[in-house]
C-alpha cells in the first residue's frame, strides 16, 4: 500500500476518535456543570477541558475569560480551533476523500454523510438546543463509522492502518482525559478529599466513569462503591475494558504487529513494552509515582509511537 | 430550433400530440412517460441529488468558497431522460470511431518518426513542427505497441448535413486526458435505480464493464520488461475538478491513485513509496497533462509529476497512458486533416464526417470567416473546455466586432465552422420537459484491439437555446442507452 494512503487512513480513524472523545468529554462536563456545586469546581472543569489539548493560548486570545458557554462553542463549533469536534470530523472526511478509493463505499459514505449532517446539524442550532443529545449523536456516529470499518472493510494493511489510528488516539485520549480529571480536583488523586464532599465525590468519580462508558462495566468488576483507586485501575490497567490504556495499547501491539515490515521491529518493541508495564503493572506502584506523572510520562510515549509508526510507515524518507 | 428531433422525426415542437413521428427506439420510453403520474420526475430528481450528493460525486470548482467557507464542491447536474441510439445507429457509429482512432494513432506515431505525411505534402510541416502540441522530446522514441492514444473521448453531434439528413459528425478529437467516463457509468447506475422498470421493458447494451476493458488496455500496453504489470492512475490530487473520477477508475480497477509525491525513480526505473518499501510501477494511467509530468524536462514548478519519469519512458521501463504529445494529434489546425488521415495510413474512406471547416490561416477561408461571423462558430484553435469561441448567431454586434479584430490579428489561431443545429433531446428542466441540445462523448480505448462500451456520455446544454454542453459553462449529462436487438 502507498504510504500516503496509510497515512490517510491513520489520521482518518485518529479523528473520528477524537471527534468523539471530545465529545464524551465536553458531556461528561456539561452534565456535571448541571448539578449543585460551587462557581470554582464549574471552572476548574471547563478549565480542565481546554488544558486537555493545549488549547488554551488559542482560546483566550479569541474568547478571553473561560466560560462555559464559550468553551462549548470553541470545542464544538469553532472550525479555527483544529481540535473542535467539527474540524475533527472535517479533517477525518477530508483524509477519508483522499482515499476513497481505498474505502469501501459504505465507509466512505458513512464519513461523508457524517460530515454533511454535522454541519447541517449546527446550523440548524442542534447543537444548542440540546447539547447532551448533540453529543450522543456523534457518539453514535463515531461507532456507525467503527462499526461499518469492521463490518466491511477487507482485513489487510488498510484496516490495519485504521485500527492502530483508532487504539493509538483512544490511548491519548483516555489518559488526557484521566490526567485532567484527577488532576483537576485540588489533590492530585483524592477528589476534594474532604469528608464533607463525599456526595460530590460519587458525581464526580461516576461522571468519568460514564464518559468513558465505564459507569455499568465498574459496577460489573468491582460490584463496589465507587472509589478513586478503582475507576483509576479500571481505566488504566483493566484489559476487558475496552477505553482503557492497556486494552487500547492491546490492540495498537497486535494491529503493528500484523503491520510489520523491515524498519519496524523497534517501533513494535516499543509498543510491546509498553504495553508489557500495563499488563504486569500494579495501581499502588502508580500511585507510588503519582498519577500525574505516570500518565505525562505514558502520554509522552504514545506520542513518541506515533513519531515511529510515522517514520516506518507513513511518511518513510526518500530512498 | 425548437423541436424534439433526437425523439422525433418530424420536427414540429410538439412533444404530446400525435402531429409528430415517434423514432421507433424512442417509442417505448415516450409511452412510459406519458403514463407516469406529474410529480413523478420531481421526486426522482431530488432522490437522485441526494444520493449523487451523498455518494461525493462532485466535481470541486477553483477558488469558489461557500457560506461557510469551505471549498465547493458542486454536482453535476444529472438529466433522468435517457438519452437513446438505435443499435444499427451505434454499429455504424463504432466502426466510423474504430476507423478514426487507429488512424489518428498512426499519425502520431508517424509525426514523431518518418514524417511521411508531410513527405506525402498533405499536412504542412509547420503545422506540425511549429504546433506548440508537438513534444520534440517525443521524437524517436519507441512505445509500447506504437499506441498513443491509449482512451480517447471523441465528440460527436447528430445534425442535419447538406442534405438536409440527419448524420452524425465528429465534432473533436479529445486524446490527451479525455475526462466524463466516471458520469457514464455513475449515470447509469443511478437511472437503474431510479427507473429499474425500464430496464425490463427496454433491452439497453450495459457499460459496467468500462472499468475492466480499461485496465486490460492498459495492462496490454505495458512495457516488454514485465510479466504482471503494475498499473497506476496518476491524479493531481483531491482538489483537482476531476478527482472523483480518478479515485471511482482507480477503485474500480482495483489499482493504486498516485500522486506525484509517491512516485520516484532510481537506475532508470519508476518506484512508489509504499508501507513495505519502493515497488515498481510499469504502466501510469496519467490524468495530469503533459507540461506538469517531469520537471526535469516540462515545467520546472511542478509538483504533480515525477523528476526523471522522462527518462524512464524514453528508456521503454515504463508506459505513460496516453503518451506524451498526443496533443499534436487533438489541435482544431490539425482536426481538418483528419478525413485525409484516415485515406493515407487506411487506405480507406472516412466512415464519420468532420464538420465542414475553414482555416482561418487560409486567405480565402479567413474572408470568407470574416465576412460570415454572424452565422459561424469561431473556435480557437488551442482553446477548451467551450473558452475562447464565438457563436455568431448568438453574439452581439459588439461581440463579434471585437473578434473580428482579433481574427485580423492571429488568423492561423482560428477556425470558423457552419452552426450546427445540434439535435436536442426532451430534458426535464425547471420548467417542465422541454428541448435542449446534446452532444456525445464515446470512449474509445486502443490496446491490441480498438473497442469501447456501448454508447458513452451524453452532455446537454441546459440552457434553453444554448450550444454549448461543457459542465463549466452550465452543462449536464444524460445516461446513455444503445439499444440491443
């Protein structure tokens, strides 16, 4: 296959992906933003959400003050913010044109039509009529497009190339999201740590467990209340869950894998370590080296994957 | 001008009254027609404009940004009236076709070897020579097959001839990247959705099978240095008007779509940057013309192409479809020539008739030209795409003052030919079905053997009165049906 075309291919799953982690992320904030709690924890949220990808300069040189509502129309809406859920989409269909040929009709179609709908969708105010079911929505096409990749795409170096795209930025995404979460709340792991809280604690801990639809799979695990350690262990070291790091680096060893070629057998061995610490890793250790910075060092590591899957794959130098 | 006369014999502009003669191929859809309830057509066009829409068959258009600022990227307006030929009609037509592209291949070959036909006096040399089409690099080189033009788009009109008939006449000869044939088939396709009762009541020749026949050409063009050729499509990218097609033909083989910044050469042979490492390509179906394929050769800005591919050719490791100066073949100067062409490597009579035309280089025909303007077309003779011509009974006064200026000036840059009334086909238009004119593009693909799909892509002129079908300039297209026996 070109290499150009496997790029393609990656960045177009990567961006669905992300598409839709926004999105599970500005919900899971927008429905906390609706319960009791102090104008603070409110901001340190949708703070929280603009840190997540390094958006901030950008955000406050076009909107100033972090507000709820500007947050929301900068993640959403905003086709000059690169990382809003309507660029993503735009960038995920443009690279799906780029190969379409490579795509089988119902793939591409599916991203086209995704496309064409959101933008008619936010024009049409849908989004603020009902933010919550304006996310659903591209949740839901988010899997309509996972599920008609799977269900019709030949099982060769193309599917390969979208699934380690999909696992890749599902990896990132989940630990940003963990990273701002926690470490968003004034401890670096225990909540607001104060007793007096604790009600806000079960919101706030069930909130990220639903963004990552995670809320009934902890109770089917732990059949416990819900505590900190735990959604951190469900989240990072559980491989039946299927946002986790390790599930997530699970598949993005056994896509490069199938993938192999001369130059990237360190690439996989990389991968493969990675995902090693996962498996045999313990959350006490972790929480040993602090959250935070387990999951910068983790992130950094994804990220310096996708540089090598790049260099072997993608975008090889001129021979 | 009004009138039916692709469905009719008789020419009255009445299409529902039985004043007029049907056409007996035309018989069976008329009365389909007439029986379908009044909101039918409506419906069926928004159906289809929704699923050409969904499906991305668009072509982008430069520069045009919409509301939101994003790049445009624009249907072609789809007609539901078939377009329908008569099978006898079409096995003249295809001989006539046959006859023409063979004859134009041998021609070029002939430019850029011996020369015999200018020998023979009957092209002038400078026509040739000095036409800007003609690529010196060309000159000597062996190709695979001696075949040039490997697909070529060959426009043809039915109009009334000095008898008074109806003939077809062959209006250009496209052999440089002929473009459409992705609307022949996606035209197709979506009527047998729209209409598939049509198909049972009508016996109507298929073309799904393009695709296939193009690869297999393509294949058999390759150079002798490979057993299993590869074969890519080459395309400028996805901003490119025609990218969709690219895309839909190289899908449809099942062939890769490069770009220029895929492809690179080594020890005299042509690579492509994949996942596993370079792999060879032997044959390039190129949809990028001529000046932007090698910047070591043609234009030195360009990216599109490939630095060294000119070598690689030249040195026979790689077939580029079509060839290289193919263009010196498709000039309006050269077009004249054609009929004699065809007697000289033929040795037989032309089965399909140029459109009479002046050469303005000529003194006689450029008094003539000027004296006629309000009743000619003046064509350019580099010009495309419906650019650069006057439609004398269509032009203003002013108009055609200011052309005759510049045909003093540059006569040799002209040719002036009668207007034809081209034949006008019922379309389905805001105003309820009426008359607009239509031309028709068959693809004609040489191999070891000449053959195309039956039929090919029919453009229509939408606005009422105009001549000019070109999709830049407001044109649509209609599916194509020869009917079988």
């Amino acid at each position: 296959m070109l290499s150009r075309t496997a790029d393609h291919l990656f960045w177009m799953s990567r961006y669905t992906e992300r598409a839709e982690n926004t999105a599970r992320l500005l919900d899971v904030n927008y429905q906390t933003s609706l319960l009791p709690q102090s104008d603070d924890v409110a901001l340190v949220g949708w703070q929280g959400l603009i840190g997540i990808s390094e958006l901030m300069p950008a955000y406050t040189e076009k909107y100033g003050d972090v507000r709820a509502r500007d947050v929301m129309e900068f993640m959403v809406k905003d086709e000059d913010n690169p990382s809003s859920i309507v660029s993503c989409l735009g960038a995920a269909r443009e690279n799906a044109r780029a190969v379409r040929g490579t795509l089988t009709t119902e793939v591409w179609e599916t991203q086209n039509q995704t496309w064409l709908e959101v933008r008619r969708n936010l024009k049409a105010g849908a989004f603020e009529r009902d933010p919550g079911q304006f996310f659903e929505w591209v949740k839901f096409h988010s899997h309509l497009s996972r599920g008609v990749t799977v269900g019709t795409m030949l099982m060769d170096e193309a599917l390969y190339f979208m699934r380690l795209g999909t696992f890749l930025e599902r990896a990132d995404n989940t630990a940003r999201l963990m990273d701002v979460k926690f470490h968003g709340v004034h401890s670096d792991f225990y909540g607001t740590a104060q007793d007096s809280k604790q009600e806000y604690d079960f919101y706030h801990w069930s909130a990220i467990l639903r963004s990552v639809s995670g809320f009934e799979n902890y109770r089917k695990v732990y059949r416990d209340v819900i505590r900190p350690e735990r959604v951190a262990e469900l989240l990072i070291l559980r491989p039946d869950m299927p946002r986790s790091l390790h599930a997530s680096l699970n598949e993005v060893v056994s896509n490069l894998a199938l993938l192999a070629n001369d130059p990237s057998s360190d690439t996989l061995r990389r991968a493969g370590k990675l995902c090693a610490e996962l498996k045999y890793g313990h959350m006490d250790e972790i929480l040993a080296t602090g959250l935070h910075a387990f999951l910068t060092q983790f992130l950094d590591r994804v990220n310096d994957l996708g540089a090598h899957i790049s260099r072997d794959f993608l975008m090889p130098a001129a021979q | 001008m009004q009138k039916f006369d692709e469905m009719y014999t008789t020419l009255p502009y009445e299409f529902f009254s039985g004043g007029s003669k049907i056409r007996d191929h035309y018989k069976i859809y008329d009365e389909w027609l007439a029986r379908q309830p009044g909101d039918m057509m409506a419906n069926r066009r928004e159906e289809a404009e929704m699923i050409f829409r969904r499906v991305g068959i668009t072509f982008a258009v430069y520069g045009d940004k919409d509301e939101q600022g994003a790049g445009t990227e624009r249907l072609i307006p789809f007609d539901l009236i078939p377009r329908i030929i008569a099978a006898q009609e079409w096995a003249e037509l295809e001989r006539g076709l046959v006859q023409r592209v063979t004859a134009l291949n041998r021609f070029i070959h002939d430019c850029y070897h011996d020369q015999e036909i200018i020998k023979a006096g009957l092209v002038p040399a400078e026509q040739l020579i000095g036409n800007t089409q003609f690529r010196p690099q060309m000159v000597g080189v062996a190709v695979a097959g001696g075949i040039y033009s490997h697909i070529s788009g060959v426009d043809i009109v039915r109009a009334l001839n000095a008898k008074g008939e109806p003939e077809y006449f062959v209006l250009e000869d496209n052999l440089r990247v002929p473009s459409g044939v992705s609307y022949m088939l996606e035209n197709r396709k979506m009527t047998m959705r729209l209409f598939p009762e049509l198909f049972s009541a009508h016996k109507v020749a298929p073309v799904d099978h393009y695709p296939d026949m193009l690869l297999e050409t393509l294949r058999e063009s390759s150079p002798a240095t490979t057993a299993e050729p590869t074969v890519v499509v080459l395309t400028p990218g996805m901003y490119n008007s025609a990218y969709f097609e690219h895309a839909f033909l190289a899908q449809q083989m099942g062939v890769e779509l490069v770009e220029g910044q895929d492809l690179f050469t080594k020890d005299n042979f042509l690579y492509m940057r994949t996942t596993r490492g370079p792999q060879r390509v032997d044959v390039i179906y190129r949809r990028v013309d001529d000046d932007f394929l090698d910047p070591k050769v043609f234009r030195k800005d360009s990216t599109l192409g490939c630095a060294g591919l000119m070598d690689v050719y030249r040195a026979g490791h790689v077939t580029i479809c079509n060839a290289v100066g193919t263009g010196v073949a498709d000039d309006k100067s050269i077009y004249p020539y054609v009929p004699k062409m065809i007697e000289f490597y033929l040795g037989e009579k032309p089965l399909l008739s140029n459109v009479p035309t002046l050469m303005c280089r000529n003194a006689d025909d450029l008094l003539y030209t000027l004296d006629n303007l309000k009743d000619l077309v003046v064509k350019e003779v580099h010009g495309a795409g419906g650019y650069g011509m006057l439609v004398g009974p269509a032009a203003t006064k002013a108009e055609i003052d200011t052309f005759a200026q510049m045909l003093r000036a540059h006569p040799d840059r002209y040719i002036a030919q009668p207007t034809l009334s081209l034949s006008s086909c019922p379309t389905f238009v805001e105003s309820g079905i009426a008359p607009r004119h239509i031309d028709l593009r068959p693809y004609v693909l040489s191999g070891k053997k000449v053959q195309m799909a039956p039929g090919g892509l029919t453009r229509v002129a939408l606005k009422e009165g105009s001549l000019v079908v070109n999709s830049s300039q407001g044109g649509g297209t209609k599916d194509t049906w020869v009917l079988e026996v």
